[in-house]
C-alpha cells in the first residue's frame, strides 16, 4: 500500500499530500518529521546507531527518535508513535524545543524536535536501530566533524546548545 507524507510550506503548514517515494528524491517537496532528543538525569544525550539497511547514513549516529510524520497524523501523536517504534519509549512527556528546516541534495524536513528525560532502559527496533547509547558533552565535542553523526544530528546539537539544553565544553 503507498505510503503518503504530508506536504508542508516553509512554517510548516500542511498544503497537501506526496507519496513517500516521491519526497525523497525531490527536495523541493516539503515534508515533516519529528526527533526527541532524550536527557538522562546526568545531562548525557542519547544517540541512535542507524540501522545498516537504512536508505541514508547507515551506521552513523543520529538523534534518539526520529521519524516521518503521517498524513493526518498530530505532531504529537507522531513524536509519541516514533518513541515507542525505535526505542520502546513513552514520550508523553516530551517537551517541544523547536522547528526549523533541513534541507540537503535528497530531501527538505521540516522539523519539529522535542525533549524528554529517561534513563532507560530501551527496547529498540532491530530493523531502525542498531544500538543506543548516551555520550557526555565532551564525548560529541570529540566526535564532531569526524563522520561519526549524521550531518543533521550535528546541526541540531549546536541547535540544542543556543536554546540552553546541551553545552558542549
């Protein structure tokens, strides 16, 4: 069965509806997404290893959760649905940070990202996620610029820093 996203402008407003296939390709076709940074109760960042069989950087590390968002689906219903698929999470308490646009070669995001505080344990999805593991300040300062996260992982780590929620040493 096809898979349809919703189609936003650059705020975010929904104006209509593109098949999957066809937003990944075409970064003209804007589409949304949501990630929850998770917080241990030390201030350590949570980080997802892709899966290898994922589409874009396979086995690099990225934010804890993140996933489309389906049409006619809420955005919070979207960050809880996700949570709970990837890492086995209840993200009802998450926390909205900000939204911004990413945009590269393959695709434009709209992006919507949340936080929450959780220790663990997870239970993650084999199929989106090889391992999860949380890193001090000072472990992503020395990881940064090296290929070791994802590129929009990186953008959102000096995002999280301006808005006071990981400062890097």
């Amino acid at each position: 069965m096809p898979e349809y996203l919703p189609l936003v402008d650059r705020s975010g407003k929904v104006i209509g509806k593109a098949l999957r296939r066809d937003c990944h390709g075409n970064p003209t076709l804007i589409h949304p997404v949501v990630h929850l940074h998770v917080f241990d109760t030390r201030g350590r960042l949570l980080f997802q290893q892709r899966a290898s069989g994922k589409d874009l950087y396979p086995d690099y590390w990225d934010t804890a959760v993140g996933g489309h968002i389906d049409f006619g689906e809420e955005l919070r219903d979207a960050v809880r649905r996700e949570a709970r698929e990837e890492l086995g999470l209840d993200a009802e308490t998450a926390v909205f940070l900000f939204s911004y646009l990413m945009s590269n070669p393959y695709e434009t995001e709209f992006v919507s990202t949340f936080a929450l505080t959780f220790d663990g344990p997870f239970c993650v999805d084999p199929e989106e996620v090889a391992g999860v593991r949380f890193f001090t300040p000072a472990e992503v300062r020395e990881k940064l610029g090296q290929g070791f996260f994802t590129p929009n992982a990186e953008e959102e780590i000096g995002r999280l820093g301006a808005v006071g929620r990981f400062s890097l040493p």
